[in-house]
C-alpha cells in the first residue's frame, strides 16, 4: 500500500465502479504524533464537505494498514452487512460519525444531543485550540453566531490573570477559555479555566438558549477532540468579577475551619461569582 507511510496519518479517497461513488479510508496510526492525530481528527469533516459529501458513499478507518487495504474494505463490507457486534474500527468509526458535526464547517444544520446542541467550529478556532494545546496562547473566546450557528473564535492571545476580567464583555456572552499558570506555596500550578460568561436579561432569549444548550457539547469538544483537560469551569454575569484573587481561590481554597457550624453570610450587593464543581457549569 504506497499511500500509507508509518507513524503518518493520511486521508485517501478511491472511485468506486460508479463515476460519482467513492470510498474514503481515514488512516491514523497509533504511532503518529498527537497533534497529527488531532488534526486530522479536526478536518475530516471538512475534507468530506469540500469534496462532496453526497460522493462519499462508504468510509473505511483503520489504526493499521490492514484495517484500510483492500481485504481491511472486504472486510468493513461484511460487517457491514452482517448483524453486530461491529470491530473495533467501526465502532471508532462510528464513534467519530457522532462528532464529526462539531468540527465540520459551513454546515449550519445543528445536531440535537442528550446535553444541549452541537454547532460546528470554525477553522481558525480549531487552530487556537491547537496552540492553547501546545502552550503558543493562554486566552481564547469563543462566541456564537447565531445567524449561522457557528462556534466563532472572538479572540485569541496571551494575556495576565489581571487582564482577564476586561476581556470578559458585560454586555454579550461568550465562552472564554484561560490556562492560569501560577505559583502558590513555592510550587508552580497549571489551571484551565472554562468560564461562561451570560450578562442576563439584557441578551435576547434566543441567545441565551443557544448559549447555554451549546456549553456542554463545546466543553466535551474541547476536552475529547482537542485533549484540552479543563481543570475548573466557572459562570459568571455582568455583576461578577473574576479577578486573579479569584482564581487562585478557586484553585487553592482556604482550609474550613471544622469547628464553625455556620458560614459567614456574604455582604448584601457583595455577591461572589457563581462557583460550579468540576465535573459540569
């Protein structure tokens, strides 16, 4: 198989005996780097798009050149037709047909989940994604368009946890995303903030519903396709104020003294932006 190289994914697209039937193999190696895994995990939807989706009639992937060579198809095509239990390559395969929407572009159609909606991503955040992975920025936001119902990158760069809060618009929402790189007690710490910014009332109820129902979905995007662990996930609104004494709280809270049966109420008007425990918003 000339087409397929080691430690090198790689898309290769065959015609079958129709003119307008084609067959995709999506080829990555156990091998290959990680980055080159994400990418092509990333544009595989988009690949499909630009081609013609309508064209593609099967897809084979394989993590080894036998799962995509011609007996690895044979193989695929009995399957297919036999009842289950399916391989391992198709059940990724199928797995990566769940979530493709998330990554495809210029597809405005939007997939209803257990968790909320899936919108696509747009080409240039998956970028921002890669180097957030890779440590080039620690500041994305994210913010939806709700004409197209597209996840669009607003901004992506470097910034202090100082700057943080100015960056976090009282007037529209958005989805930020914050690698807080510290040092508390001689030790050096590494934190992903995930935080949802909703300024209230003063959005449009169908930004609000759109914003929300994406959150859960673009969370799990970030995390399963982009292997970016977020350590804290926050919510906040035009009142809050996230501010680096925040953060470092959030990250290293103080020890509960085990003898006060009581908390201290908060100051009236002082309220703390609304905390969420790791696990969801």
């Amino acid at each position: 198989m000339p087409y397929y190289k080691d430690k090198q994914p790689c898309y290769v697209l065959y015609q079958l005996d129709s003119t307008d039937n084609w067959l995709m193999t999506s080829y990555s190696p156990d091998d290959s780097k990680t980055r080159e895994k994400m990418l092509y995990a990333a544009t595989r939807a988009t690949l499909k798009a630009e081609f013609g989706g309508n064209f593609i009639k099967e897809e084979v992937y394989g993590n080894s050149v036998d799962d995509v060579s011609l007996e690895g198809y044979k193989e695929y095509l009995r399957h297919k037709a036999a009842p289950p239990p399916l391989t391992n390559a198709e059940e990724e395969l199928k797995m990566m047909d769940a979530t493709e929407t998330r990554t495809a572009i210029g597809n405005s159609t939007r997939q209803q989940t257990v968790q909320g909606l899936t919108f696509p991503i747009e080409n240039c955040l998956e970028q921002a994604f890669l180097e957030f992975y890779e440590g080039a920025i620690n500041h994305i936001e994210m913010s939806i368009d709700v004409d197209t119902e597209i996840i669009m990158k607003h901004s992506a760069h470097n910034i202090s946890a100082v700057e943080l809060h100015g960056l976090i618009s009282p007037e529209r929402a958005g989805y930020h995303l914050y690698k807080y790189a510290h040092r508390h007690n001689d030790e050096d710490f590494v934190t992903n903030f995930f935080i949802y910014s909703m300024p209230g009332y003063s959005i449009p109820v169908k930004h609000r519903m759109l914003y929300s129902s994406c959150k859960s979905p673009l969370m799990d995007t970030i995390e399963e396709i982009f292997k970016i662990k977020l350590d804290k996930k926050l919510e906040c609104d035009a009142k809050d104020k996230i501010t680096e004494e925040y953060l470092r709280l959030e990250v290293h809270p103080p020890a509960t003294d085990t003898k006060q049966a009581f908390s201290k109420p908060k100051a009236p008007g002082r309220r703390a932006p609304t905390r969420r425990p790791k696990n969801g918003v």
